[in-house]
C-alpha cells in the first residue's frame, strides 16, 4: 500500500517539475500503457480456473448491479426535477 502511494507521489513530484515542459507524447505512453495493463488483466483471468468457471455468474451480478444502479439514478434524478420544479414553479 505504501509503495503504491509512494510512486503516487513521486509521479506527482515528477509531474510538477516538469510542469512546464511540453509533453505532448505522453498521451501516448498512457494509452499504450493501459492497453498492456488490459491484456495482462486478461491473461490473468483468463489463468485462473475459478474466475472462467464463474463467468456466467460474475457476469450477472454485474448486470444486475448495473441495471440497479442505471435505475436508482433515474428514479432520483426524476424525484430531483420534479421537486425543482415545483419549487420554481410555487415561486412564480
């Protein structure tokens, strides 16, 4: 945990010396560099034989989580405007 906060914060060091530096690459590098840390991800899962048996299951909780959370935001987000607007409306 400590090591990872440490090389947070040492990219942040790095990061504000070289503020004015134009490091217009490093666009780039990130993406390159997320793309390998997806297919390592990938070949991790793919070894081991308890996530690729529970694929099915681990797939729909994670549906059913999604449309939980897609549904509960839509839900507030209409309670939300509905109040608004009847407040500004009761304010005319």
């Amino acid at each position: 945990m400590f090591t990872v906060i440490g090389v947070m914060f040492g990219g942040i060091a790095i990061g504000f010396l070289l503020r004015r530096q134009r490091l217009s690459w490093i666009g780039k590098v990130i993406t390159a560099l997320i793309w390998a840390l997806l297919f390592l991800l990938g070949v991790e899962v793919g070894g081991n034989r308890r996530i690729v048996e529970g694929l099915a299951t681990l797939g729909g909780e994670a549906c059913l989580i999604a449309l939980a959370c897609v549904l509960g935001s839509c839900a507030l987000a209409w309670v939300l405007w509905h109040w608004l607007y009847k407040r500004k409306k009761g304010e005319v």
